[in-house]
C-alpha cells in the first residue's frame, strides 16, 4: 500500500495540476456511476407482476391489482398505478394519456440526472490529459533547448513520459465514464419500453370494460 501511495504521489508531482484536476474527476466520475447503479438496479424487473396486475384489474379483482403494484419502487409500477387510478376514477383515454405521459417523463428525467455530467467527464478528461501532454512537452523542449548541448537521452526521455503521463490519465477517467453512461442511457430507455408497454396493455384491457367504452 506504501509503494501504491508513492507511486500515486509521483504521478501527481510528475503530471501537475492537470492531474490533480483529473482525479478529481475520476472521483466525481466513480461516485456517481456507483450511486446510479443503485438507482437503476431493479428497475427493469416486475414485467410479468405487471401483466398479472392488468389482468386481475380488467377482471375486476382489486385486491390482486394492489398486490401487485403495492412495491412501487419501479417507475413502471408508478406509471401503470397512476393510469388505472385515472380509469378508475373515470377520466376519459386522452386524458389518462396525457397524465400518464407526464408522468412517465418526469419518471425518465429522474432516472436520466447525472448522466450528462458523465458524458461531459468522458469528453472532457481525455482533452485536459491531452492539453497537460502539450504542455509538459513545451516545459521538456524548453528545457532541452536551455541545456544545449549538454542535454542527454535520459533527461529527454524523462521529460517525455511525465508529459505523456496525463493523456494516459485522462484516458483512464475517460474510458469508464463513457462505457457507463452508455450502458445506463440504455437501461432508461429500456424502462421507458417497459412503461410503454404496461400502460399499452392496460389500454387495450379497457377496451375490453363495457363501461369504459363509451369513455375511449
């Protein structure tokens, strides 16, 4: 842990306040892919609850359809009570629509928060470790031109890789920042299906209610 610390604190003398400034990116970058795989864990399961809640609610079993939907730590949960709570209470298809629209939209844009600040810590850490590159480099060949001709390979090499180190961090913060935010814009989108579906099949299940044809 010592030689892991020591070698940590030489890549922060080495790479300067860019790399300071990268691993406090990477931090914020770990921080909020841990906090939004909490959020999104589960949020795609309860299909076939969901199912068995439109039918027991077009059968008129109550009891079953609040069972089923009673978790409601699930987006599509919420979504489908909400637009049986708007049937029920009478309202006409347009109407439950539109309420169901907000709400599975606001549903969404909660599920969908901190991910642009992933995107923007995958684009932004590899320009910073690449502008720390360019800048490291400008100090070597400066240096280099200081030291004439008695500048040797080693110092020249040395120069190099501290320069290079940043793009190397920068691409380290970068990579899984993109790679997580991808896969979560996918999760969303597939529980934005999963809502789609759930209310598609609770509207045809009102079809199917004499007293709600008149409504429809």
């Amino acid at each position: 842990m010592s030689k892991l610390m020591e070698l940590l604190g030489g890549w922060l003398e080495a790479g300067g306040p860019i790399i300071v400034i990268l691993a406090a990116l990477a931090l914020s970058s770990l921080a909020l892919i841990v906090g939004k795989a909490f959020q999104l864990a589960g949020t795609l399961n309860g299909q076939a609850r969901r199912e068995a809640a439109v039918e027991a609610w077009r059968a008129g079993d109550q009891e079953t359809t609040t069972e089923a939907l009673a978790d409601g730590r699930r987006p599509a949960d919420r979504v489908l009570a909400t637009a049986m709570a708007g049937l029920d209470a009478g309202l006409d298809r347009d109407a439950v629509r539109e309420d169901v629209e907000r709400h599975g939209n606001a549903e969404l844009e909660h599920l969908r928060r901190h991910l642009r600040t992933l995107e923007v810590i995958a684009t932004v850490s590899p320009l910073l470790g690449l502008l720390g590159t360019v800048l490291g480099l400008i100090q070597s060949l400066q240096g280099l031109e200081m030291a004439g001709g008695s500048a040797n390979a080693s110092v020249l090499a040395g120069g190099i890789w501290q320069a290079l180190l940043t793009t190397a961090v920068g691409l380290l913060v970068a990579i899984p920042a993109a790679i997580a935010a991808s896969l979560m814009a996918a999760r969303v989108d597939h529980v934005g299906h999963g809502i789609e579906d759930s209310v598609a099949r609770l509207m045809v299940a009102a079809r199917d209610i004499p007293g709600r044809r008149a409504q429809s």
